[in-house]
C-alpha cells in the first residue's frame, strides 16, 4: 500500500507540474509541454513524459534495424516529428483523443471511454476507424519506437485493474500491429491505477484516469543504444 501511494503521489505531482507548465503556441493554439517542465518531474512520470522507453532501446532497436528501417539524423527529428504530429492531429480532431507533444516525443491520450466499453477490453467498433487512421501515419513514419500504456481509475482491486489495463493496452498495440505497425517497434505496460492524472474522489477525475496511451519516440542517431 505504501508503494502504491508513493507512486500515485509521484504520478500526481508530475501531472501538475507539465500541467502547469504547459506553453501555447500563438500561431496554431496547439498546447506542448516545455522542456523545463520536463526536467523538473522526476521518478515514473519523468522518466515516461523524457523519453524513456518500455524495456529499454536495446532489444528493439535491433529489431527495428535489422527490419531495414534507418535512424534519424539530429538535424532532421525535429521536422520529422511535427509532420507526424500534424498528421495525428488531423486524423483525430473531434473524437476525444489528445495528442500531447513533449520534445520531440508525441503522446496520443484516448479516454477509456471511446475506447472500451465498461469492465471490457474489446475495442468499440465506432473508434476502429479513428484507429485505422493512427494506424497508417505510424506505420508510414516507421523511425520511431511506440509504447502503448493502459491506465485506469482506483475503483476496483489492484490486481483486477492491473490485469484490466494490461488487457486494454495489449487490445490496441494488436489492433495496430493488424494495420501494419510492425510489432517489433512495439512495446506493451499496464499501470493498472498508479500513474493518474487527475484525482479519482470525483467521477470526472476517474474518467480521465482510464485511458490508454500511445507514446511515441523518435529513433535517432547517438542514441545509448
């Protein structure tokens, strides 16, 4: 219990701080994440909002590689990313999925709501083609490595919501290896209810805490492999 607590205040605080320091650009109204609010989060939302990624680069770097698919100069991420993000940004206008942009890094956050039906992790079949589209713009930018992170609220046990976000997290990395995202780039968690993002004492907070994620990092050289 006190390791569960200690990760949930972690989780918050990080929560609040790139909340709090998110920046708006004045030409497209689009919200970012600063750098500064990145390096001032620490443990578990640090580590996930600075690129850190599931497992490790080693294992899947090789994979990805050895698929035949290059790395990015430095020089070109940057671009590289925004055409990216452009693109998500489009395909998922209008359907409750934010797309978050942090560096270089982009996080496609899809409330649980539009996603999954209660209790379940079958994908609702109205949010299929909204998946589809996600689907073809990762696949077409393949120079990047992808997590997809289940998330949900503090109803329940520990072990039933851990097990649920699991399930959820793995129904969407399969769903999008189906479309032709190479499953190699592909990494899977669940953090069951220890990384919210709003408080779970009210309906609309534990809305928000079920969700899944999809992060996405870019592969680039000088990374420590």
């Amino acid at each position: 219990m006190r390791h569960f607590r200690t990760l949930t205040a972690i989780a918050l605080s990080g929560a609040l701080v790139t909340t709090a320091a998110c920046t708006t650009d004045p030409n497209t109204g689009q919200r970012r994440i600063s750098k500064t609010a990145i390096g001032a989060v620490g443990g578990l939302v640090g580590g996930y909002l600075a690129g850190d990624l599931i497992g490790g680069r080693n294992d899947r770097t090789a994979k990805i590689i050895g698929a035949g698919v290059g790395v990015l100069a430095g020089g070109a991420v940057g671009a590289y990313m925004d055409r990216q993000e452009a693109e998500l940004r489009r395909q998922t206008a209008g359907t409750g999925v934010d797309v978050i942009r942090s560096g270089d890094d982009l996080i496609l956050r899809m409330p649980s709501g539009i996603t999954f039906p209660v209790d379940s992790y079958a994908i609702q079949p109205q949010f299929q083609s909204t998946l589809n589209q996600v689907a073809q713009t990762l696949s077409s930018y393949n120079q990047t490595y992808i997590d997809v992170l289940g998330h949900t609220d503090s109803t329940g046990s520990n072990a039933y919501n851990q097990t649920l976000s699991v399930n959820r997290a793995q129904a969407v990395a399969s769903y999008l290896s189906s479309r032709g995202v190479a499953s190699a780039r592909m990494g899977v968690r669940g953090f069951g209810e220890s990384a919210p993002i709003a408080s779970n004492d009210t309906e609309m907070g534990r809305a928000q805490n079920r969700r899944v994620e999809i992060k996405v990092v870019p592969l680039t050289q000088g990374q420590p492999y």
